[in-house]
C-alpha cells in the first residue's frame, strides 16, 4: 500500500461558509503526508451528474432536513462513489492533520470491519474513519436510499451502533475533539468538533457577512476552552496562506437554501462545555 494515493473525502458547506476549515486542512494534510494524497471535497452540487446532487425545491436529490450540517449523511455514500473499491477516508472540514496522514490510510482492519474508527462505550465516532469500500457494500443502504431518505443517515448510525463487530477500533488521537485531555504533540488529527467553539469562526463569520449571506450555524458562539488549539489554528492559517493557499481556491458557486436542523438549542459536547448541571427552569426550557 506504501505507493497508494491516499483518497480523502471532506463533508463541508456548498455556500462558501467553510473555506477557512478547507484550507487549513488541505494544507494540514499535505505538510505532513509521506504519500500524495487525492482530496474529494463532498458539498451539495446543482448538478445533476454530480453524485451529491440535490435540488430541495422540487424535493429531489439528497434529502438533508433532519441533518445537523450540510453533509451529514454523505459519509454513507463514499464507498458508492469508490465503486466498492479500495480505501477511502472520510473527515468533516473542521478538522487540522497533525500527523502522517499514511499511518490512518494503512491502519490494519480485522476481518469482518467495514470501517476503521474511534470508538468508545456508548458509541462509535465516524467524523473521521476509514472505510473498506467493498466490505461496506452488503452493509449499506443503496444510494438511491441514502439520498432520498431523510432518516438513512440516522439508520445507518444505528446499524454500525448495533453491529460493533464492524468496526476496527483505532488510536483515539487520530480523532481527537476539542483536545480532550491530550497535549497538542499526542493528538494525530484535532477535530475541533463542537461548531459552538470552532476556531474558523472569526474568520469565517465576518466574511460571509461582508459577502452578504448567513452562515449554516445559527447557534450560540462561544471561546473554546483550550486557547494553545486556538493559537495553532491561527499558525496553520497563517502558514497555508505563506505556503499559497488562498480561501478563493475552495470557492464554488453558491448552491443556495437547504434543509437542515436548526443549532439553536445546539449544546456541544462535554469536552467544551462546563457539565454543570442545569437548573430546572433550564432545563425545561431548553429540550
């Protein structure tokens, strides 16, 4: 596998709202690969040959409305798009490579794993996995069914939930959200995962307002709790726009409108967020 192109698919936002997330992690990608590496940005296309072909006016196409981003279920349809092929990784955008990306592509899988994952207790996390393209076949919903449907991606969630047997369980670091307790030289690939506290946002926020339109979260903004991971996302920043990165080439025409759950009741995840308990009045008006 050592002279593989490793193929990498990225769920992001098709209004432009996640170019900062896009550049970070090509070039994050890229600065530490010992292979070369083919990157698939997934967002919702007008085009009718494009495989994440969506037109929600005439309800055709993928179906997002019960999902939390704009590309929530496309995860599902990587080894359709690989024709049951091969390798694929799939990651959301907010993510920054910190390591070899070849050291996940080659991660081993035991017989019987589709997709290579962190995992833990109570639930397998797939906002950055490998994905044993043929081995998934049998195991996933056809894509005619994957787009359509407003609750295949919650269906799917649920198969890989009750088959753990599916899953080769890999070094938590190379998923790491929010940092958790890790010093930033142990943490392979950050996930900075809650969207309350992403580091893209100052960036990010302020440009689609210049550029006259709404970003896709419409929840509540707040600092994240680790200011060194803030920091190193301004340095990578930096560093892509020295090595001739620009924002302008992840730019795409605007798909327009879509679908989605709202993140006004949006709460995070116990990395980022205090734990404390809610009083009752907060919590019986914020189910």
């Amino acid at each position: 596998m050592n002279n593989d192109v490793v193929k990498i698919f990225v769920g992001c936002d098709p209004n432009n709202c996640d170019l900062e997330q896009m550049m970070v992690l090509e070039y994050s990608i890229k600065k530490h690969s010992s292979l070369p590496v083919d990157i698939t940005w997934m967002q919702l296309s007008r085009d009718e040959s494009s495989i994440w072909y969506a037109n929600p006016e005439q309800q055709v196409g993928w179906n997002t409305r019960k999902w939390a981003t704009p590309f929530s279920g496309f995860r599902w349809a990587i080894p359709a798009y690989c024709g049951y092929q091969g390798r694929a990784i799939y990651m959301d955008a907010d993510v920054i490579v910190l390591s070899d990306i070849a050291e996940l592509w080659q991660h081993p899988m035991h017989d019987g794993a589709i997709v290579a994952a962190k995992t833990n207790a109570d639930m397998t996390r797939l906002c950055t996995c490998v994905w044993d393209c043929e081995a998934a076949e049998k195991w996933l919903l056809p894509l005619s069914e994957l787009t359509t449907d407003p609750d295949a991606h919650q269906k799917m969630m649920d198969t890989i939930k009750s088959h753990p047997e599916l899953v080769q369980p890999y070094q938590d670091s190379y998923n790491c959200v929010d940092g958790e307790d890790l010093a930033i030289e142990d943490i392979k690939i950050l996930h900075y995962s809650d969207m309350g506290t992403q580091f893209s946002h100052r960036y990010a926020l302020p440009r689609v307002e210049k550029e006259g339109f709404t970003h896709w979260f419409d929840g509540t903004i707040m600092p994240h709790p680790r200011p060194e991971l803030d920091a190193l996302f301004d340095r990578y920043y930096e560093a892509a726009l020295a090595a001739g990165y620009t924002l302008d080439n992840y730019r795409i025409p605007a798909f327009g409108a879509f679908p989605k759950k709202t993140h006004k009741r949006y709460k995070g995840n116990k990395v980022t967020r205090s734990g404390k308990p809610q009083s009752l009045f907060a919590r019986l008006f914020n189910r």
